[in-house]
C-alpha cells in the first residue's frame, strides 16, 4: 500500500485528473457512440453497456498510471468471491423486494433495455468508476481516511442522480440520498476484504427491486419505499459486522482510518 506523502499527492492527481477526463469524454462523446453502435446492434440496452465500456478506457488508463501494472480485476475490487457477494446482496436486499411486493403493483411496463441500463449497466459500472476507481484508489493506495476518500467522489455520484429531480425539495432528498448511498457502497467495498462486487450486487439488485415494482419515478422514492430501503440498508450494516465478528477480526474502518492512516 501507497503510505507516503508523496505517493498519496501522486495517486490523488492520477485518480481525480483521469476520472475528470473519463468525465469529459463521457460527455461528449457517449450519446454519439451509444447511437452509432445502436445502428449496428439494433438493441439500445447493449449499446448502451457497450458505450460505457469505451468510457472506461480512461479509468483503466488510471489505474495502469497509479499502479504500472495491468491487473486492472485486483486494483479495482474486481477479483473478490461474486458468489458470496451475491448472496450477501440477496439476503440484504430481501426486505425491499418482499415490502414493495406488498405496497406496490408489479411494473409491467418494464422493458428488457430498462434493466440493461437502469439495472445491469448503472450497477455495474457505477460502482466501478465511482467505488473502485475513484475512491478505492484513494482510500486502499494512500493515505487518506475514509471520510476524505469518499467524500468528493459521494459529492460527485450525488450531483449526477440531479436530472432526476424537479424541484429544490427533490434536488435535495434524491442529492442526499445517491450522496449516503455512495458512503454506504464505499463501506461495504471496504469492509468485505476489497470486494468490489459486494457494492455492485447490492446496487443493482436496489435498483431492481425500484424497476421491478412501480415505486416511484425517481430515487427519492415515499414513506413506505423508504422504511423498507433504510431496512435492507441496516441489514447490510449488520450482516457486515456479523460476518467479521465470525472471523474474529476488527472494522477496517474505525477511529484510526476515518481521517488519516498511519504508516504500517
């Protein structure tokens, strides 16, 4: 691990100068791409999942800077257990998918390039950029704590969720809620060994279950949709201790990681 002061000044202007410039070509250049590749495919949700992944060459880019190795699957999370990742996220997820079954009418509406890109697509790569690239390289290669590794990458994933609102009271609630799902997806990356498919089974299957169900139109969601969301979200919290404390092994994050991590 990155410990030094000038190994974490370098990872810092890697991460946030090839994520900015991922962000940019992504921006100019992803809704072009998407349509060109769609004249080809003839299937929106496939093109869509293809687009992103031309998206991702600056981030890869970013790693092979930070690392000057090709093992893009262990800098970013990706060479963790999916299986145990999945289990975890089906069992903590239970509650929102059995609670919206209950309250809400079945989405029939539902379309196959929904869940490619609302579901499968925003899971994966989300996570990805955004959990194991933006704050996974800050947070496992320097020194920076927790809080000041996922605070400007949540204040980024929180900004882009805004299009979905339409209004200052729903700017707020839907930017509250992406910016503490991002902390929460963080954790859990970290807490379960660098598992990065952890937060992406757990995110997508959250999405899911919001498609899957008429729950509401945006992120922010009601009452009712939110008691059974803040319930799969403790669950996650709790089954995450329950694990370590089977293994008799301590939080990584604690007191001692939240600002600054000592040198080991």
């Amino acid at each position: 691990m990155y410990l030094g002061l000038n190994h974490t000044g370098k990872i810092m202007i890697i991460t946030f100068g090839t994520f900015s410039l991922y962000w940019v070509l992504d921006g100019l250049y992803f809704d072009a791409l998407r349509s060109q590749l769609d004249l080809y495919i003839g299937q929106r949700g496939i093109s869509h999942m293809m687009a992103y992944t031309f998206s991702a060459l600056p981030i890869l880019f970013g790693v092979w800077l930070v690392h000057r190795k090709w093992n893009f699957t262990r800098y970013l999370g990706l060479d963790g257990d999916p299986f145990k990742a999945l289990l975890f996220s089906m069992v903590a997820t239970a509650p929102m998918f059995v609670g919206y079954y209950l309250a809400f009418d079945v989405n029939t509406e539902i379309t196959v390039n929904q869940i490619l890109i609302s579901v499968v697509a925003a899971g994966f790569f989300e996570e990805v950029f955004f959990r194991g690239f933006l704050f996974g390289q800050l947070y496992r290669f320097t020194r920076l704590g927790f809080i000041p590794a996922i605070f400007f990458g949540a204040l980024w994933f929180g900004g882009i969720h805004l299009y979905q609102s339409h209004d200052l009271i729903s700017a707020l609630g839907i930017f509250g809620i992406a910016f503490l799902g991002a902390v929460l997806f963080g954790w859990l990356y970290i807490e379960w060994d660098n598992n990065l498919w952890v937060p992406i089974f757990s995110h997508t299957l959250m999405n899911l279950s919001w498609l899957l169900f008429s729950v509401d139109e945006n992120a922010m969601g009601g009452w009712y949709a939110n008691v059974f969301r803040l319930i799969s979200i403790v669950l996650m919290v709790l089954l995450t201790i329950y694990s370590k404390s089977l293994k008799d092994r301590s939080m990584e994050i604690d007191r001692w990681t939240l600002w600054i991590k000592n040198n080991s």
